[in-house]
C-alpha cells in the first residue's frame, strides 16, 4: 500500500496529506484487485494503527457493497475467511479494537449477510457462534453484527440507494429482506434466541456492558419473530430479574417495552401486560415516591406508556369486535393503571412526564367515547386535569431572556400539555371551566403577593380556554350562557384587576396575548376599552423595558384595533397622538435607538391606516390625517436620498438605503387598511398616495444601493396597483425604464410579476406600453440569461433558472389577458425568437414547471393563431415545431413521471396536442 498516502488519514494529518489519503481511497475502490490487499492486512494483522485497519474495512465495504457479483468463487471465498480469521483474532488480542473498528467490521459482516445468506452462506450466524463461543470479546462481535444485521433487515433510517432509483430499490429490498427474515424464522432465530439466553445468564452479574448489549439485540429482534420465543417465563423472569439490577435496569425496559409494543390477539396482549405488571408491582416498581433515578424513570414513564396504550388498542380491537366482556377486563386493567400514571405526569422532570401522555391522551378518547362516567372516572378526569395545569408553570431556572435548548424543550412540552387539555374539554367542558375558573380567581385576587409563575399560568388557561371550548368565528360570550357568563366574569377580573401593571414579560405578554384572543369580550363590555388601550401605549406595552414586549405588543396592538374598528371611534386622536413618536423614522446617524424595530413600526403604521381608514370622520378629515402621517415620511425621504446621493462610505450608502426603505414600506403598510381604488377615493386619499409615488421614484434612478431601493419602490407600486388603479399608469413607463436599467437576474424576477399584475388587472389599457417595453424587457433578460456561470455555482443556475420561470410567467400572462398582438406586433424576426424560447422551455430544459407553462402558452397561441387567418406561417411552426415537441419533452430522460410537477406538464403537453387538433 501507498504508505505516505496511509499518513493521511490521521485525524491530526494537513490538509494535503488528507487530500492524498482520499484520493488514494477513490483509486482504490476502483482498482481490481487492491481490496485483497487490505483483506490481507486485516487477516494478517500488518497494520497496528486503528484509522488504517479502518481504511481496510471501509475498502473491503465498498467492494462488498458494489462490486461483489464481479468477484470469482474463489475471491468470495477469501472475503469469507477474512472475515473469520479477524473476528478468531479479536479473542486472542491482548488490547480488544477500538469501538470504531469493531461497528464498521459489523457493518461489513452484516453486507456480506445480505448478499450470501440465501445462497453460499446459511450457515452464516453458526460459524460466527462456532467462533466466538462465550468468549466475551468474541460475544461483543457478535451481538455487533446482530445489530447490524437488525439495520440492514429493517431499519428504515438506513438510506441505501440514491433518490432516482428509490421506489424500485426499495420495493426490490424490502422483498429481498421479507425472505432473509423468513427463512432466518426458520432456520436460525430459535438458536439465536437460545444463543441471547446464555449470553444474558453467562454475563447478568460479571458483565453489565455485554448483558445491556444483548438486550439491546432482543429488543430490536422481538418485533420480527416469534414472540413465545422471547414472552415465556424463563425469559421474561430474567428481565424482571434485570429491573431490579441497577445497570442493567434501563435496557430491560426498553427490551420490555419493544416485547408489549408487539402486534398480537388483544385477549393475550392484555394478559401479557397484566402478568408483566403484577410482578413489577410486586418488586415495588408503582411506587414512584422513593425512586430517584430520574433516567431510570424516564424508561420506566415510556414502558408504562406502552403498556397503557397496548391495553387501550386491546380494547378498541375488542369493541369493534362486539367482545363486551373482554373489554370490560380491558377497561379495569386500564383504570388500575391510573393512578401509576398520574404519579408519572405530574412528575416534576418534565421527560418522564411527557413520555406518560400518550397513555393520558389515549385514556381520555376512551372516556369521551362512554355514555356515562363513573365516580372514579370523574376523579380521575379531575386529577388529570390538576396534574396538566400544574406541569404547565415554568419553573425557576426559565430563561425568558435567553431562551436555549432547555426552553425549547419545555414550550414544546407545553404544546403536549395543551393537547391534553383540549381533550379534557371534550370529555367534561363544564368541569374544565369549573376548575380554570377556581385557579384564575383565587390567583388573581392576590396577584400583587402571588409568584409570576402562578400568575402567568392562570392567565394562560384562560387564554387555552379559547380554543378548548368549541365555538365558531370566537363567539364565547354568546350562546351557552353559563360559559358566556363565566369567561365574561374571568375577562372583567382580567382586565380590571390590574394586572397588566405584573412586574415580569410572561405575565405582561400573557394579558396581552389574552384580551387580544377574546377580543369579542370588548364588543360586549366596550367600558373597558380605554383601560386596555392604555396599557398597550404604556410602560406595560409599547412602551415596556423588554424589547421583546414591545415587538410582540406592536403585532398584538395592531391585531386589537383591527377586530375592534367599529369602537375605536371615540379615542382614534389621542391614540394617533400617543403612537406618534413610535412612528418616527430614525435615521442611521443620530445614534439614537428607537423604542421599536423598523419591522415593529410596520404594525404601528399599519393600525394609524386602519384606525383613519375605519373612523367615522368625513373624507376631509381622513385625508388631512392621512396626510399627517405620511408627510413626515416623504420630507424624510426627500433629504435622505440627497444625503445618498452624497455619500461615500459604503456602510453608511448601506445604512441611508435601508432607512428610505423603511420609509417606502411604512407607506405602504398605511394601504392595507383599504380594499380597493373605491376605499381609497372615498376617505380622499389618492392625492397622498400619488404624493408619494412622486416622492419615492426618484429613487429608482439613484446609482448606488440599487437592489435595495428597487426592492422597496416594487413592493410600493404593487400596493398603489390595487389601492390607485389606472391613476399609477401614468408612473409604469418611466419606473419600468429605470428598473430594467443594469439589472442582474434577482431584479428581473422580481420586477416581471409587477408587470403581469398590470398586465392581468389592465389588459388592453397598457397594449401600448407593453409593446413598446416588451423587447428591452426581453432583451434585459436574454442578456442575463447568456452571462456565462462558472459550472458549479449552484446559486447562480438556481437564480437563472427562477428568472426563466419567471420569463415564461410573462409571456403566460400576456397571452392569457388576450393580448397576444403585443407579441405579434414585434417583428417576425423577433416573433419567431420568442417562439424559439418557448419551445426550448418545453422541451431542452429540465424543469417541470416551466415545462408546463411553455406548453400552457403554446396550447393558448394555437388556440389564438391557429386558424386560417393567424399570421403567415404560424401553420407552418405548429407543424414543424409545437407537434415534435409534444413528443420530444416526454422522452427526455429527465422527464420524470414520478414527479408531481412533470405529470402536470405532461397534462398541458396533451392539451396542446389537443387544441391543435381542434383548430387544424
């Protein structure tokens, strides 16, 4: 072997050492005969250094793997004995390998079992049994290659074949591994089984790691064979045995969890978990009170889980099969298991907590599905609903400032929780309300002396209410009026209570968070209004120390006024006049750090529109609000470009170019309150509007920051298209110019969708300007497109590939608008270019959705054309060209019917077959 090259595959090598080591890896695996060299090297020990016998493996891997079926009889004899002669050495050796080494030789020995166990090598796992006898280094190979194997037969995670060929791949596997795991059945299993035995009683008291390895294996094994061989006294007595045995306790309930979770007759399946469970109960292990290995439990939690739901399969089974007796057994031996399960959930590791809810969750279906509920089953439903309420609290250690992996855990933990409680509602909303009632009042009463956690968690069940008790479109204070009544007294306390004024985020985002859930609350007590609105524009909301209150508050405020339009009337001024400083655009070089991020002061600007727009002011006096509010963003504007214009710093261009920016999004932002051009004229808006198209296009003719000006002055037009109508158009033309003005392939995507939004809500109005915009578009665009890429910048195919899409988008919308004469009028020659493109989009590119819109517009052109008097030779380009590529697209081997997209495209391709058909 290439010593020097060997060097390199030290973790510790340089780089260039390690590119050698790669490249001599690549040669090899290619090469003939290089893997008897490293067969050689393993079975003769040559090598003493690990990343080398590693190497070897993974040479011999590949060719296992990939080139076996070349290999001689003789060749696949020397792999088979290679094999051998390295495990017989692993007993003999005085260090054993490194744990590396030992999985990767289980990973080979496992392929070799997959290619040779039905023909050459039945006799596969007794050799190795005849190799290793009990000899403890050889038992870790073994139970290492049984794993293996388990992974190989069933592991799905293993991904063995490359995407194209998946489906058939995987259906050839999965049939080649339903015949290795029958004819193992038959042949093998029950000398493994008896093989994991003596392992398990040789090892239990001398060798935990080997006894929880083996364990391991039956486990894994259990799900795919006999399960008598396994579920019988003398094994199951051992594993009960291993319960009570420290280290090995963890994988025994694993190995006892994989044994319940087997499908099987729900009659034994409830007899297995009832045997299993009387001894476990007679050793002490219900009685969760003393135990302190929280990781233990955690198993524990996840056994006692699958126990509860095999029962509750056991009886749904047992139901539909109209068996009333047995499922009466069932249920019993459910219930008894109530009260373990409850001692789980309200555990105060949340882990073992959550790994009980399944069986909670599971439990409270069946309840819901009974027609009465005993008194047991009503306490039962109280406790559980205790245990929720109390393991939703954060505890002490939450970090609210700098949520890590822990709080992630637990927000996820509480959306369990939450599932929970949605069920309790189903099976008894009255005894829910009942009980987040109780909490919320008592807790709210003395919030001033109650810890943040218990005042967070009240509000919150409050807030869990909403969706917990079914209504339609959030009408909780009507209908029901015992509900009505009792969320009406909890919303009064809530937002007279005062607190709002909790010195902690969670409390402050929860109240908020709360009353913007049940905003109907204010429909029928309006008296509350001002209180609220108060503390939203306060130190509570907007006005709060925590950045993440006041962002969260800007969305939620905006959220409040918009369901409450109808009665802000009275307090729209002063609110206007309490935001306006929130409002401010900050310009980069005051240094002065605004209260509210720019994507914050979207929502304010977007809620002083809403408020103007919705108020019951005359025309004049919205106009000269809306005026107010968009005035100082346009004199901003104006002295920012300049200053631009100017500057020569490029952080600070960066800086002046994301601020007038801003100022063009909050303008905006103020049209979401209207619906259309009709809203817009009567509250006397228009001439702000068009102000402000004034004001901002002269951005597009700045020469620096271009992507970021363009991108805003876009998003603005696309917003005046729908609020001005054909008032904009006038403004199209010269925007267009300046924006197809040394444009790259991101700007051209974005711009064409602005030009079919004109083109779709305009149509004939714009023919002019189209035609006369449409070649320097496609010109633009042809220009890009033919900018030579280096081969693998994948961003820049995928953004040259987005702008051809785009491309085709355009000429879609043109012909779908009836305005094909917009293309027929640019020439023949030009014509028959376009013409060229669509039919290379159709047919050279393999790209399903632009496929299908080239076969969209080309079926919409035969359509237009494709009679007598369509233009001189169109005839002759159906014939020629539309036709073979009707055919041509669907051959390509990149035309991949497994694909959603492809099928649609091979649907318009047909179609398009069909109208030519139609027309000629």
């Amino acid at each position: 072997m290439d010593e020097q090259a060997l060097l390199g595959l030290n973790p510790n090598a340089d780089a260039d050492f390690r590119q050698r080591a790669l490249a001599y890896f690549e040669q090899l695996k290619i090469s003939q005969d290089a893997w008897q060299v490293c067969a050689e090297a393993l079975a003769q020990s040559i090598y003493s250094d690990d990343h080398i016998k590693f190497f070897c493996f993974q040479v011999l891997e590949h060719q296992v793997k990939f080139k076996y079926s070349e290999l001689t009889e003789v060749q696949q004899q020397l792999i088979r004995e290679t094999l051998i002669t390295w495990l017989q050495a692993q007993m003999l050796n005085p260090q054993p390998e490194k744990t590396f080494i030992r999985n990767k030789a289980a990973q080979v020995f496992a392929l070799l079992f997959v290619t040779e166990y039905l023909t050459k090598w039945p006799k596969f796992f007794f050799d190795i049994l005849s190799v290793v006898d009990l000899n403890p280094r050889g038992v870790d190979m073994y139970l290492r290659i049984l794993m293996a194997v388990d992974a190989e037969l069933v592991d799905r995670d293993v991904v063995h074949t490359s995407e194209a060929s998946y489906y058939f791949a995987l259906n050839l596997e999965a049939r080649r591994n339903t015949l290795l795991k029958d004819t193992m059945r038959e042949q093998c299993i029950p000398s493994l089984v008896e093989s994991w035995y003596q392992i398990l009683q040789n090892y239990q008291y001398n060798n935990s790691e080997l006894t929880c390895q083996c364990l391991e294996v039956v486990g894994a094994y259990v799900s795919w064979i006999d399960l008598s061989l396994i579920a019988n006294e003398r094994f199951i007595n051992m594993l009960l045995g291993h319960m009570s045995v420290e280290v090995l306790r963890e994988e025994a309930c694993d190995c006892l969890f994989e044994i319940v979770n087997k499908g099987m007759d729900p009659i034994d399946k409830t007899k297995l978990v009832e045997s299993l469970c009387q001894v476990l109960q007679s050793a002490g292990l219900f009685s969760i009170d003393q135990e302190d290995d929280v990781d233990f439990l955690a198993r524990f939690s996840k056994l006692v889980n699958g126990m509860g739901q095999a029962l509750i399969a056991s009886w749904t089974k047992l139901i539909k099969n109209g068996d009333m007796k047995s499922a009466q057994d069932t249920l019993q031996a459910i219930e008894a298991k109530v009260a373990l399960m409850l001692q789980l959930l309200i555990h105060e590791d949340d882990d073992i907590s959550s790994n009980i809810i399944g069986f909670c969750y599971d439990y409270l279906h069946i309840l819901k599905q009974l027609s009465a509920l005993s008194d047991q089953q009503k306490a039962n439903v109280e406790a559980i609903m205790l245990a929720v309420m109390k393991k939703l609290t954060y505890d002490e250690e939450y970090n609210f400032e700098n949520e890590g992996e822990d709080e992630a855990m637990f927000v996820e933990y509480r959306k369990q929780l939450k599932l929970l409680l949605d069920r309790l509602a189903q099976v008894s909303p009255e005894l829910l309300l009942a009980s987040v009632r109780r909490v919320f009042n008592t807790t709210l009463q003395n919030w001033q002396t109650t810890r943040f956690m218990e005042v967070e968690v009240a509000i919150r069940l409050l807030y869990m209410l909403a969706e917990a008790l079914p209504v339609s479109h959030g009408a909780h204070f009507s209908g029901d009026v015992t509900k009505a009544t009792a969320l009406q007294d909890m919303m009064r306390t809530l937002v007279t209570s005062g607190v709002s004024a909790y010195q902690h985020t969670s409390v402050t985002l929860e109240f908020f968070e709360t009353v913007v859930r049940y905003e109907k609350f204010f429909a029928v007590e309006p008296q509350h209004i001002p209180t609220v609105l108060m503390a939203f524009l306060d130190h509570r909301g907007l006005r709060h120390t925590s950045p993440k209150v006041r962002s969260r508050t800007a969305y939620l405020f905006s959220r409040f006024v918009k369901s409450l339009n109808k009665q802000m009337n009275p307090f729209i001024e002063d609110v206007l006049n309490r935001i306006q400083d929130l409002m401010e655009l900050s310009p980069p070089e005051n240094g002065y750090q605004a209260l509210l991020s720019s994507d914050d002061q979207l929502f304010i600007y977007e809620t002083a529109g809403v408020l103007i727009v919705n108020s019951e002011y005359s025309a004049e006096r919205k106009q000269v609000l809306m005026r107010n509010l968009l005035t100082p963003l346009m004199e901003k504007f104006k002295v920012l470009l300049e200053k631009l214009m100017m500057a020569q710093d490029e952080d600070r261009q960066m800086a002046l170019a994301d601020c007038l920016n801003h100022a063009v999004g909050f303008a905006s932002r103020t049209s979401k309150a209207f619906s259309n051009k009709q809203t817009v004229k009567q509250c006397g808006c228009s001439e702000v509007y068009l102000d402000c198209l004034q004001t901002f296009l002269p951005a597009l003719s700045c020469p620096l920051q271009k992507e970021v000006l363009r991108s805003g002055v876009r998003t603005f037009l696309h917003r005046m298209i729908i609020c001005l109508e054909e008032e904009v158009l006038p403004f199209i033309p010269s925007a267009s110019e300046h924006m197809l003005k040394d444009c790259e392939a991101k700007d051209l995507q974005e711009f064409i969708p602005l030009i079919n939004q004109i083109t779709a809500k305009f149509k004939t109005q714009v023919s002019p300007f189209l035609q006369q915009m449409f070649m320097p578009l496609l010109h633009a665009i042809f220009e890009v497109l033919l900018l030579p890429a280096e081969e693998n910048d994948q961003s820049a195919a995928l953004e040259k590939q987005m702008l051809r899409r785009s491309y085709f988008a355009f000429l879609q919308t043109v012909t779908g608008s009836g305005m094909s004469e917009v293309i027929a009028n640019q020439g023949a020659e030009n014509v028959e270019r376009v013409l060229f493109t669509v039919i290379q989009g159709a047919v050279d590119y393999p790209d399903p959705i632009a496929q299908k819109t080239c076969f969209i517009i080309l079926s919409k052109l035969v359509e237009l054309w494709g009679g007598k008097d369509g233009p001189v030779g169109f005839a002759d380009f159906v014939y020629k060209h539309i036709v073979p590529a009707c055919f041509l697209a669907p051959l390509k081997q990149t035309f991949d019917l497994a694909d959603a997209q492809t099928v649609l495209a091979l649907s318009e391709c047909a179609v398009t077959l069909k109208t030519i058909h139609l027309k000629r």
